[in-house]
C-alpha cells in the first residue's frame, strides 16, 4: 500500500490481523476496559449521560461549552505511559462492582 502523504513516496505492506493474537487481545482488552470506564472522572458514556451532568454543573454566567472531535488519539500515546495507565486502573479491578452473572462472564476471559 502506498503511503502517498510520505515524501518520498514509500510502501507499507497489508497484513490481515483477523482472529491474530492482537485481534483477540484486543477484544478482550477493550472488554476488560469496559468494566474500568467509570473510574475515569471524565468518561461520559453517551449523550444522555452528558446532559445530566451538564444540568448539574454550576457554570458562571458568561460561560460558554464547546465541543471537539478527536482522531487517532491512539497512536499518539506513549507506549510506557499507555501501559502504566492499564496497569494502575487494572489494580481497581477488585473495586468493581459485578452482579454473579457478569462476574462469570468477565472472569471466564481471564
């Protein structure tokens, strides 16, 4: 595949990762995170959950909210520190709560 944006044009091979080690730690991985979400303070789950924490800020009468996308934040992210954070919020996984159903089913990944 070229890499087109590259001067001078180089080529990067494609390679299918589909049901690879780094395709199924990845599921799992982003199912484990799942569990941890709430232990970051500014997780916002989706737009209901934004606008009940938006009714109760208490904002200046100036203030004014804005939004931004982000892209690609994922390869930005020193590998070092990506780890230490995995490792930190991984140590709270016993602070989780679970019903005795998704407590089998998280533990039967492991």
């Amino acid at each position: 595949m070229p890499k087109v944006h590259k001067n001078p044009l180089t080529f990067q091979p494609e390679v299918s990762c589909i049901n690879s080690f780094s395709s199924i730690f990845s599921n799992w991985l982003d199912f484990k995170m799942k569990d941890l979400l709430f232990l970051i303070p500014s997780y916002i789950k989706d737009s209901k959950h934004l606008l009940d924490k938006i009714k109760t800020l208490t904002l200046p009468p100036n203030a004014k909210l804005f939004t931004a996308d982000t892209t690609a934040m994922y390869s930005n992210i020193d590998t070092e520190s990506g780890v230490t954070a995995f490792k930190n919020l991984f140590d709270y996984d016993t602070l989780i709560p679970k019903t005795s159903q998704e407590h089998s089913s998280s533990r039967s990944l492991e």
